[in-house]
C-alpha cells in the first residue's frame, strides 16, 4: 500500500494541476476573507449585512470563508481518480495492481494526506488576509479558541471534500461530467432546495448543510448541531470512498 501511495504522489507532483488548484483555493478563500472584511458593520439594502468587525460573530464568519474553498479540492480529487481513465491509464495501473480497491484505497489515502498541507496553506492565507485587513480597519479579531475551532472545522471540509472528490470520480469516470456535476450540484441544487420552503428542511442533510453546521450558521436556515454536521460530513466521505472502490472493482476497465 505504501508504494501506491507514493506512485500516486509521484503521479500528482509531475504535473501543475494541484499548484493552479491550491492557488485558486487560496485566492477564492483570501478573496472572500477580503471581500468580507471590507464589509463588515455596513447594513445593505435589505438590512444588516456582515457582522461588525467588533462582533463575535464576524470572526466565524470570515474565518470560515476557507471551506468555501472545498470545491478546488474536491475538484483535486475528482481528477486524481478520472485521470486514470481519461489518459487511459486505468488499463496498466489495474494489470499491475490486479486488487482494485487497494488502486482506490492508495488515493483516498494519498489525496486524504495531500489535502492537509494544502489546506493549511489556505488557512493560514485566510488568517493573515483577515489580520492584516481587519487590523488596518482597526479591530484584528483574535485567534481564541472559538475561532481556531472554526478554522480547525473550516480544515476538516476541505480534507473530506478532496476524499469526496475522489469517491465521485470512482463513480462517475468521465472527468468533465464529473467536475461540471459537482459544480451544477453545489453551486446550482443545494442552493435551490435550501431556498423552497417546502423542501428547506432537507438542506441540512446535504454536504452544504454539513458544511454550514460545521463552520458557521450565519444567516443559515436551520441546520444540525456542529458535531452532527461533522459526522455528517465524514459519513459523505466514507460512502463516496466505499462505493466508489466497490465499483471501481467490478467494472470494467474501458
């Protein structure tokens, strides 16, 4: 498993896809922790907007921008397993690792692991955005314990959407329907179903409604506990993992 580990490493460093994916994490997550910055304490058109930046509730909103950043990772992940079938390579990876699911079990592991220095990376841009702007505008908020358990929780997105990731390119194989379905799904679904009425109830068990719970509930409808949400959010992971690898093994290889 070790070796597996590492040819997929090696398989990622080789190439510029996780530079061009981390610094659009980090620009996505430093864009907002500006954006947000910049407009905390104005009220908007339909009333108060972000918090102020004396407001506790301004530092769990701007420290949990990062996991917004989660759809580049979960990208990463999609690609580490669909390149294998889009520069046709499954063949030969499959013939000298007969097992498939150990094939699958190497890239959840590798990207699981990849994941958590990336993630620091976007974190740690977060905070110094937030720091260095918030303190210009007089009021730094301070990195007590509530707010590095949101950044802690904001990290925790990001590593499970990348095993996501490489659970739904298990499942689904095509790289590009892949990447534009999770898009469609995140950006398009989720937001529909949370804003229906009828249905605003289910969001809280999709992965938006796990991340919300996990990261900050501002301005959220209702949502889980944070350490439901947390299960929640791994329990995703798992069944992408174990599905993806149950298929990827008995299908096959074209």
């Amino acid at each position: 498993m070790t070796a597996l580990v590492r040819a997929e490493w090696t398989k990622l460093f080789t190439t510029r896809v996780w530079i061009g994916l981390l610094l659009g994490s980090c620009a996505l997550a430093g864009g907002f922790a500006a954006l947000f910055t910049g407009l905390a304490g104005q009220d908007g058109e339909d009333g108060p907007g972000i918090p102020a930046l004396d407001d506790p509730e301004y530092a769990e909103v701007v420290f949990s921008v990062a996991a917004n950043a989660s759809v580049f990772l979960l990208i990463l992940g999609i690609i580490g397993m669909t390149q294998e079938y889009r520069h046709r390579t499954a063949t030969p990876t499959f013939l000298t690792t007969p097992r498939r699911g150990r094939v699958v079990a190497a890239k959840l592991l590798a990207y699981g692991a990849v994941a958590v220095p990336m993630a620091l990376v976007v974190l740690a841009v977060t905070v110094a955005v937030v720091l260095v702007y918030a303190g210009a505008r007089g009021n730094a908020p301070s990195l007590d314990a509530d707010n590095l358990q949101t950044l802690a929780a904001s990290g925790l997105v990001l590593v499970v959407f990348t095993v996501i990731g490489v659970g739904v390119g298990a499942l689904v194989r095509n790289q590009v329907g892949a990447i534009v379905g999770a898009l469609v799904y995140l950006n398009v679904i989720e937001p529909i179903v949370s804003s229906i009425g009828a249905i605003s109830g289910a969001y809280k068990w999709l992965p938006g409604g796990a991340v919300q719970a996990v990261t900050s509930d501002f301005e959220a409808p209702d949502l889980l506990e944070p350490w439901q949400g947390a299960l929640l959010l791994l329990a995703y992971g798992l069944v992408a993992a174990v599905v993806g690898t149950l298929l990827a093994s008995r299908r096959d290889v074209v």
